[in-house]
C-alpha cells in the first residue's frame, strides 16, 4: 500500500498534485496527517478530507457524510483526548475496486486530555448509551459519536495504540464511486 505522509494540513498546491498523481496510480494508498490539536484545524481537516474523496470520485453525499463523520472525530480528539497543541493523527486508507471502494478514517489522539478514556473504557461507553439511554437521551452533548456511527458507518473500533493513545476508527465498505 502506498503512504502519503502530510505534516501539515496546510496543503500547498504542491502536495495537492502530489496526491492527486498518487490517488491515479494506485488503487490502494493510505494519507497520514499529523496536525495540531486545535480547533483553528478542523475546517482545514474537513476541506482536505472532502478534496480527497472528490479527487476518489466518492459520491458528494457520501463525502458530505465522511467528512461529517471525520470531523466529528477530530472534534473529540481535540475536545476530550489531548492538550492543546498536542500532535494528533489522522489516517486514511483507501481500497479502490472498479467502480466500489473501501474508506477507512482513523484518529489517534495523544490521550493527555481531561476526558481521556482507553478503548475498553470506549467500548463499554459506547455499549452504555446504546442499550440505556442512547434513543431518548435529549441532551446535544457527549452522544454524538455514537449517533452518527451508529446510522453512517459499517463500523466503529476502538483501540489502544503502542504509545496508550486512543485510536478510533471507522470503516465503509463497498460504496460506489462516481463515473470520472
């Protein structure tokens, strides 16, 4: 699988190319991006992620909905899972198939935030607001990322990274993409 490495989601009209011509050479390739833990990113993230799935020919309403789905996970990496200014990840990988694709989205936060919880603490918070109070719960605070995943995604992981970072992942299967 190809890597694309960005370190900065400041994307000059140059590494714009530079993916573009690996997005046409390859059809499984995964982005890395590094970024600083700060909301100032998060339209930033959301403009580099709707560029890639356009420049993937992704469906605008499927893309309206990744990107969605993406920021919502930098949004709680940020919120709850790190220090300001804490180096979050972002990673994506992508497996082209004809005319269907696989999407996979992951955010690693530096898990230094006040709220920071590890996969087991997610999986069994997640387990908690599904079978209680998920459906009627009112509040439009702390339910969303269960909301979303729940209606949008085939599915939501949680794992521990080698570092004891947080890593949630979300995952499409076999969407279709556009005709070019």
């Amino acid at each position: 699988m190809d890597k694309i490495v960005i370190d900065n989601v400041e994307l000059s009209l140059k590494d714009k190319e530079r993916i573009v011509n690996e997005l046409n050479t390859s059809n499984k390739y995964s982005v890395e991006v590094f970024y600083k833990s700060d909301f100032s990113n998060t339209s930033i993230l959301r403009n580099f992620v709707s560029f890639l799935c356009e420049q993937i020919w992704i469906d605008p309403t499927w893309t309206f909905k990744i990107v969605l789905i993406s920021d919502e996970l930098n949004n709680n990496a940020i919120e709850y899972w790190s220090k300001v200014w804490d180096i979050n990840k972002m990673r994506i990988f992508v497996n082209r198939k004809s005319d269907i694709c696989d999407f996979v989205i992951e955010v690693e936060d530096t898990w230094n935030g006040l709220y920071h919880k590890n996969a087991e603490a997610m999986y069994k918070l997640r387990e908690e607001k599904i079978e209680r109070w998920f459906k009627d719960y009112s509040s439009i605070r702390g339910r969303w990322l269960f909301l979303i995943i729940e209606n949008l995604v085939d599915s939501l992981y949680f794992k521990d990274s080698s570092e004891w970072w947080l890593i949630v992942w979300i995952d499409f299967k076999d969407f279709k993409i556009q005709d070019k």
